[in-house]
C-alpha cells in the first residue's frame, strides 16, 4: 500500500509540473509579465531605480524558459519515475528502491527551480519580498510547492521494509 502512495505522490508532482509548464506556454504574456515585473522591480517603491533593476528582454526570456524547461524536465523525470516504480511495485526492496531514482531526480529539479529561481534569484536578488503585489503570489506560493514536493520525496525516498 505504501509502494502505490508513493508512486501517486510522484505522478502528483509530474502533473502538477506538467500543468504548470503548460499553462506558462499558454499564458505567455503572463509568464513574461510575472518575470518581467520581478526582474525590473517595479512593484515596490524605489525598486525600478536599483541597480540590479533589468527590463532587458533577453534576461525576461530566459527567465520564462528557464521556468517553462525546467518544469517540464521534472514533469518528465517524475512521470517516468512513476512508471518504473509502478511496474517495480512488486519487485524485491533493492528494485523499487532503484526504480525510484527518476521520480526523485524529478522532485529535485522542481526544488532547484523553485528555491534557487524564486528565492534565491527573485527574492534575494530582485527583492521580491520588498513587493506586497508579488510577494504572496509568487514567494508564498513557491515556498509551499518547495515544501510539498521536498516532504514527497522525503516519503518517497524513505527505505521500503
């Protein structure tokens, strides 16, 4: 039973990746706009005049496909993660434990693309916190998706007996 929560978890991780990376193509002007809004800091009083303030579209750019591959290169290591534990679900402890490696690698990438893109890049650097506009909408929002999908691949992780 534990074996088939886990394998459920990361297809929850691979589809909310999915979802994302899809709705940030679909809503591309809001994907931009979101990275625009934080790199040239303009939700906050005195943001736009820093230095490290940047409407530069290439920086934009690369900051919305950042977001967009990234996403999808979890989505795809934690889907095929799901299925090698799922046809590993009646293996011997070594194999599942083995077949777990994509699904975890998935719940990496999507750690690494939330603390590092969102707290470290746009917090730290671009001083999100500063902007009551985006501060619940992207940090908040960042924070809980990092610590949901760190507690799944903690659980997923953990040894089977």
């Amino acid at each position: 039973m534990l074996r088939i929560l886990k394998i459920l978890l990361i297809v929850s991780v691979g589809t909310w990746a999915v979802l994302g990376a899809f709705g940030n193509i679909l809503d591309w002007n809001g994907t931009t706009g979101a990275v625009a809004a934080t790199t040239s800091m303009s939700t906050f009083d005195g943001g736009a005049d820093d230095w490290r303030a940047t409407s530069n579209p290439a920086i934009v750019l690369a900051g919305a496909l950042a977001i967009i591959l990234l996403k999808s290169a979890s989505a795809i290591l934690c889907l095929t993660g799901a299925w090698q534990m799922w046809t590993a679900r009646g293996a011997d402890t070594v194999a599942f434990s083995q077949a777990k490696t994509y699904a975890l690698a998935g719940c990496g990438v999507a750690i690494f693309m939330l603390f590092s893109g969102w707290i470290v890049i746009a917090e730290t650097w671009f001083e999100l916190w500063r902007s009551e506009v985006l501060r619940e909408a992207a940090l908040d929002a960042a924070f809980r998706y990092c610590g949901m999908i760190g507690l799944i691949a903690l659980f997923v992780g953990m040894r089977d007996e």
